[in-house]
C-alpha cells in the first residue's frame, strides 16, 4: 500500500511557517525545517540539534539556530531563481517518510523569460548522523545560458532576532569545499561545518568563496534547451559536544562523504529508515487518512529523538521550531516515550538516561526550595536547571497587546517529578532492562521518591497528608490543594520506589545498600515513606466513584460549553484567566489522566464514572493539544468508538492539518505520541499484564485491519488486529 508520502501540489506563500515546520526532516541528531534551498524573503532556515543550548544574559535558555547547510541557490543567465519573483508554472513538494527525503519539483520563468525545471532533493542521513546532502536537478526548458550554482554555510543566522554565535574560523578546504566554525557565547559549544558543492558534468568550472560568515562554492556552466545538470551538496557538521576537535571531524567526515556519493549516501539512508520502519511502522487498513497521520507522527517522533546520545532529550516542540524554546517537558515522558519504549527501546534508554543526567539539576531545584531529593524541572534544557519563563504575555480575544501573566509551572508544577519516575518504571517493566534500573533508574526512583516525603504536609485537623499550592496537569487552576493527580502520581511515586529498594536488596544487594547509604534511606525513613502513603489525601468518593479534581473543586462555577459555541478559541481566552479559574474548565485531562496512567489501581467503574463527569468539562477542542489523544484513547477503553474517533481525527489534524493555528512554532511532540497510544491502546486495546502486553481491540468503524509490532523484554510481538467478527492474530 502506497501510503508514505505528505504531498503539497499548491505553494501558498501565506501557509509557508506551518508548512515549513510539516516538511521538517531530522535523523535524531538534528532537526531542519522545511524552509526552500534558495531562501524566501522574510523566512530564514532552522536547524536544531540536540544539546546544543545557549543562554540569553536573563531571558532564557535555548536550542540554537546552527549554521544553515540547506542554501541553494540558481542564477540562470545572471537571475536568481527565487519563488518571489518570476512565475511558478508548476509547484510540487513531497516528503516522503519511508526514506525521509524531501523533494521539491518546480517549474519557474525567471523574469527575463527562461523557463527551468528544478528538484531539490535533501535529507539528513540517519545512517551516518553527521552528514547532511542536497540534490539539485537543472534542466533548462528553452534558454541558452550561463548557469550559476552557489552553495555553502551561512554563519548568519539568529533565533527570531537573538544572534547566538560568535566566528572563530573559515575558509576553504579546497575548491569544491570550505569549512565554517562558531561557537555559542555564553555555553561555549564550538560548532563545525564543512561543505562541498559536485557537479559531475564535464565544462564545470569550481571554485571556493571565502564571504565573510558564508563561505561558499560556486559551480559555473553553460545549458541549453532540454540539457540538465546534476549538481550534489555534501555537508557534515560536528561540535565540541562530540568531539574535541570538531573542525578536524567534519572536514573528515565531509571527505568519507564525497567518496562515498549521493547515491551511495541515499541508499545507506534507506536501508536505514527500511529497519526502523520495521518495528515502528503502524498500519491501518481501511482509512487512509489515519493511517498516514499516525505514519507522520512516528516519523516525526523518530527524527527527533536523541538517536546517538544520552544527555539529550525530545523537546516539546521536538527539533521542528522556535516553540517552547527547545525544551522537554513531561510531553516527552507520558507521550511520548511509550512508543520508543514498546518499538525502539535504545532510544527510550536515552531519553531517560537524560532524567539521570539531569539529576544534579532537580536535587539542586529541591535544596533551593527546602525539599529533599530530586524535584524535575517543569521545563528542563541542558542541566536540568528550571528554565521555564516566570512571565510571558497572553492574549485574550479583545486585547491586541499581550497581557503579561505570571507563569507558576516552574515553581509549582510539580507532578513532572513523579511522571519521570513513572517513566522510569514503566521501561523497566517493560523491557526488563535490568542494568539501566541498577545503575541509573533506581536512583531516579528514589530521589523523587524523597522528594515528595518531603513535599507532603501533615493536615492534623484533618488527619491526612496533603500537597498543598500545586498545579496539575489542567493549568486552568493554579494554587490548588490536593490535586488528584498530582497526589495519586506521588503516592504511586513512593510505592514504586518501595518495590524498587525490595528488588535492589534481592538482586544487587551491594549497590543497594550502598545507593540506600548514600541517599540517607534508612529503615525510620523508609517507614515514613509508608506513612505518607497510606495517609496521602486522595479525593476519592466510594459512593459515586467520583475523584475530586482538587479539594474545593466542586464548588467552583459549572459552566454549559454549548453557551460559547461556535467558538475557535478556548474558553481561557474567551473568559480569561482569572474568570476561568474559578470555573469548572479544564485545559485538558486530569483526573482523567490519573485514571489512564494508572489503570491497575483505578477500577473501571471509577474510569466510567469520571469519565461521563470530567469530559463535558474539559475544552478538548480548544485547550490543551494533548488532551485530544488522551481523551481518544480513553473514549476507546469506554467503549464509545464515535466519540474515540472523533478525538483521535482532532489529534491527527494538529500538524497536517494546523487545526490549532501555532503548528509554525514546531511539531506537538506530545500529539504525535498521544496518536500512537490512542491507536495501540486505544483502537487496540493494549494493556500490559504479568505476562506482557495483550489486545483486546475496539477498531472504530471502516478499520479493517490494525498491525502492529511491540517489543517486550527483547522480544517481538507481532499485533494483527480486525473487527470483533475477525479473530485476533498474535504471533
Ligand atoms: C500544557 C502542558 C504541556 C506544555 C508543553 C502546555 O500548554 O498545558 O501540559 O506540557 O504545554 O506542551
């Protein structure tokens, strides 16, 4: 079935910023957005990778716009081609995932009347992760002329007007090549880029530019009608994250390149995408709809993710854009990492070993505010210090100027701590990855663990613990008590690390009680630890099996969402801040999400129970972009298939589609992930059991058939699922 290609056939100069974050591609050392090879004015190219951060002297910490690799640029008897100028005759872009190569077909008249047909063709190779190549095909429909091709590096580039870089070396290597280094100037991270401009054809005269900031390799010759050149770029790019002597890699590295050939390059590329999709792949028959949005989201989960390092992690807004700055929230370990953990296990080992990593960060977090232990950082970037933004200006419909708000998330959104501890122990139980738990997940466990016997307060009156003056996962309400998930993810948090202290002092008793010694943990801790578990206050209900939100949540005002419809914004917006807070709106799942997170603890009757009364009021559609998934795959667990699919199309259309409208800011990271579990455990019905996991599928109407591959404890399950009236097929 031929179902892998994103196509655009129309190039729509306004639809350019969500479209250039569409048509990123990546190899999990970098991420580059779709912007054209030869520029568009007022669009600049982005190239992201992982780790590599700069600080802004008080403003922020982020991901840096590298040294663009993709310029392109044709000059056709001395006129640029440029999609602003001249005419389009005929415009076609498709990335294709099966390989991820992306490829532009264009049909330009330059403004003097030549007419000539371009592909651009580029991709990052997942083979070899620091090379870089782009194809240009010419061909000339009905000139005579001279042809210019100019491509190199340009240092120039900025974060939307913040210039991180500072020159420290560039030149050319020879005629065909040149090299460019930088470094950030307040991180220090050197980076190096070598490039080399080829073209086979004979009468092609090279040579090499030193411009300042952009060294360049010029390709000059002559076309006539119906004549093509082919034209290849190589680029390899290292930094000192890598290696000690970046320059020295890449001019290396750049070399291996040109050797090898782009042909020789694009077919490692493909055998390499050929056995990710093997375990990754997902099919759907019977919609192809969703079966090539749930395609797209995995493919743009596996470019962004820390393929080749363990001290980086996949960005809310993966390595697509600006947003969020590049940094990881629990998007990564609730959304997105069951996908890796279940297809690509490696990289989910990475992604957490980044929360090892980090540590030092949220111990440090914890110390600063009087806690113990480990307290993640609700934003987190290279250290793990907090870099989420204590102010940021937000719009209400009927201002123009932003009003500037107080962001409380890096203070006291606290349940990231124990959903990093979830994550831990999840990969645990289900790859069986006995070493990682030993020497770095154990750790984690019981430094969130400690943190939140620290964090929990003794109501006397009451006769309960309690975690006062949080956040949760529904950001409507800031300041509550009792979050229901907040305190049911840290109750969890401690009994897990009960179960992990019990199965260190079994197996690995040595390192146990050394990593016990060291941490403080004695048997008077670990009982009190006991204490805050049974008396933790969990707003349950046994008469409705109702959760409440956070204690006083029920008083707050009901509102009837249909009063504000039509709408195309969220109700926060609509009533603002203040006036929501003390409404019954919910940004997005969170008792809910309790509920789906821990459906071991949680009977059914409580899921259907809250389900009915929390879903009317949460504003799926136009709050959180990672409610929809959630809701999907829940709705599916209920056994509503209408609603589930009608979720799941919400959440499939958040990029393709921009159906919220910030899709140029980057990938929704947590959407691509919350597709995967809405389909496998969701539509597929897969929980894990003793024995591993198992389907029990709920397919919605028109899905004939669900296939699909999981990893459990080293082995592969093969999933090939069909309507009830069909049997399952588990191999
Ligand atoms: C959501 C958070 C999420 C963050 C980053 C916020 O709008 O409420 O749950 O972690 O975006 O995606």
């Amino acid at each position: 079935m031929e179902n892998w290609k994103i196509v655009e056939e129309t190039f729509v100069p306004d639809l350019m910023p969500y479209r250039e974050t569409v048509y990123t591609i990546g190899n999990g050392y970098l991420g580059t957005r779709g912007t054209f090879e030869e520029g568009y004015a007022g669009r600049s190219p982005v190239t992201l990778l992982h780790g590599v951060f700069n600080d802004l002297a008080i403003v922020h910490t982020e991901l840096v716009n590298a040294p663009t690799w993709i310029d392109f640029h044709v000059y056709i008897g001395g006129a640029r081609f440029r999609m602003d100028q001249g005419e389009v005759l005929s415009y076609r872009r498709e990335l294709d995932l099966r390989n991820g190569v992306l490829t532009r077909t264009v049909l330009w008249r330059s403004p003097a009347g030549s007419t000539v047909q371009l592909i651009f063709e580029r991709f990052a190779s997942l083979a070899s992760p620091h090379i870089l190549a782009v194809r240009c095909h010419i061909t000339s429909v009905d000139f005579s002329s001279a042809v210019e091709l100019r491509a190199g590096i340009s240092g120039i580039v900025d974060n939307e007007g913040y210039r991180h870089w500072q020159l420290l070396d560039q030149g050319p290597v020879d005629s065909q090549s040149v090299h460019l280094q930088v470094r950030t100037n307040a991180t220090g991270v050197v980076l190096s880029e070598a490039a080399a401009l080829h073209v086979s054809q004979p009468g092609i005269v090279h040579s090499a530019r030193d411009c300042l900031w952009a060294p360049t390799v010029i390709a000059e010759g002559q076309l006539a009608p119906g004549q093509s050149l082919v034209a290849d770029k190589f680029v390899a790019i290292y930094t000192s994250r890598d290696t000690k002597d970046p320059a020295a890699a890449a001019v290396e590295a750049l070399a291996q390149a040109r050797d090898s050939g782009y042909a020789e390059l694009l077919e490692a590329q493909t055998e390499a995408w050929a056995l990710l999709w093997e375990r990754s792949n997902v099919v759907i028959e019977g919609d192809e709809e969703a079966d090539l949005s749930l395609r797209y989201a995995l493919f743009q989960l596996s470019i962004a993710a820390p393929r080749f390092e363990e001290r980086a992690s996949i960005p809310a807004k993966t390595l697509s854009g600006y947003g969020y700055r590049g940094h990881v929230f629990w998007d990564t370990e609730i959304f997105m990492l069951p996908f890796f953990i279940y297809t690509q296990p490696a990289v989910a080992r990475n992604m957490l070993e980044y929360r090892y990593w980090t540590l030092p960060g949220a111990r440090q977090k914890a110390t600063k505010e009087g806690l113990e232990g480990a307290m993640y950082a609700w934003e987190s970037a290279e250290t793990g210090a907090e870099t989420t933004p204590r102010w940021i200006p937000v719009w209400t419909q009927d201002k123009e100027e932003g009003e500037l708000v107080r962001i409380w998330c890096g203070d006291i959104e606290l349940h990231i701590t124990a959903d990093v501890a979830y994550a831990v122990y999840n990969y645990w139980r289900v790859t069986g990855d006995e070493d990682f738990m030993r020497y770095y997940g154990a750790e984690i466990m019981l430094e969130t663990a400690r943190f939140w016997a620290s964090r929990a307060e003794w109501n006397a009156e009451r006769q309960v613990y309690e975690i006062c003056d949080v956040i949760g996962p529904d950001e409507n309400h800031d300041h509550v008590t009792n979050n229901a998930f907040t305190n049911g993810m840290a109750r969890w948090n401690l009994e897990a690390a009960l179960q992990v202290i019990e199965w260190l002092r079994s197996n690995h008793t040595q390192h146990g009680d050394e990593l016990l010694g060291r941490l403080g943990l004695t048997d008077t801790r670990l009982d009190q630890w006991r204490t805050v578990i049974e008396g933790l206050y969990i707003g349950f209900d046994p008469g409705t099996s109702l959760i409440e939100q956070f204690s006083g949540f029920y008083e707050l005002q009901e509102v009837l969402f249909e009063e504000y419809e039509p709408r195309t914004t969220s109700l926060q917006a609509i009533l603002g801040v203040a006036t929501t807070q003390q409404c019954q709106i919910l940004k997005q799942p969170d008792v809910l999400m309790l509920l789906y997170l821990l459906d071991d603890v949680y009977t059914e009757e409580a899921l259907h129970a809250n389900w009915s009364y929390y879903t009317p009021k949460t504003d799926v559609t136009y709050g959180s972009s990672l409610g929809p998934a959630i809701q999907a795959a829940l709705a599916a667990r209920i056994g509503d298939l209408e609603q589930a699919y009608h979720f799941f199309e919400l959440a499939a259309g958040t990029d393709l589609l921009d159906n919220r409208g910030n899709t140029s800011e980057g990938i929704h990271g947590a959407t691509a992930g919350g597709l995967w579990q809405a389909v496998v455990f969701g539509f597929g019905g897969v929980r894990l059991t003793p024995d591993g996991p198992v389907a029990e599928p709920r397919l919605p109407a028109g899905w004939t058939r669900l296939a699909f591959k999981l990893c459990y404890r080293g082995e592969w399950l093969e999933f090939d699922l069909r309507q009830p009236d069909d049997e399952p097929l588990i191999h």
